[in-house]
C-alpha cells in the first residue's frame, strides 16, 4: 500500500512540476536579454522539462517522430518570444 502511495503522489508532484515549467517556458520572452542568453534560458528550462517528463515509448519510431515534432513547437516557441526587431525572421 505504501508503494502506491508513494507512487501515486510522486507521479503528481512530477506532473505538477511539469505543468509549473511549461507555464515559464510560455511566459519567457527575450526581452532585455541577448539571443544566446534568451536561448541559453529556454534551454536550460527545456532540459529540465526533458527531466520530469515520464516518456515510455513501445515503439522507437514514436519517439523520434514526437521529437520531431516537439523541437519544431521548441522553435517556433523561441522564435516567437524573440523582440520585434526579429519579425521578419
């Protein structure tokens, strides 16, 4: 029972966590910061969402096509936060 528990709580706080990185994954933008410093920032946040995340795959190709499609999301997610002066990119 205690190992039920135990997982069963430790799956929340990990999927409460996630939901707290995505939330300041969205909100960040560039702002004041360089570009390798904005990307330095959303790096770093991405790795610690890779580390929360609980992924089991069955398949190998599922994998690499929900990579594929999840670093498309991740650029589109740093394009978009970058300042006005990068519009046109």
């Amino acid at each position: 029972m205690w190992n039920v528990l135990a997982r069963m709580y430790g799956r929340k706080k990990r999927v409460l966590r996630t939901d707290q990185i995505k939330h300041s994954i969205y909100a960040l933008k560039q702002g004041d910061l360089s570009v390798a410093s904005y990307y330095a920032a959303l790096k770093t946040k991405w790795e610690e969402l890779d580390y929360h995340v609980e992924d089991n795959w069955d398949c190998g190709s599922d994998h690499a096509r929900h990579w594929e499609m999840e670093w498309m999301d991740r650029t589109f997610l740093f394009l978009g936060g970058l300042r006005d002066e990068f519009e046109t990119i």
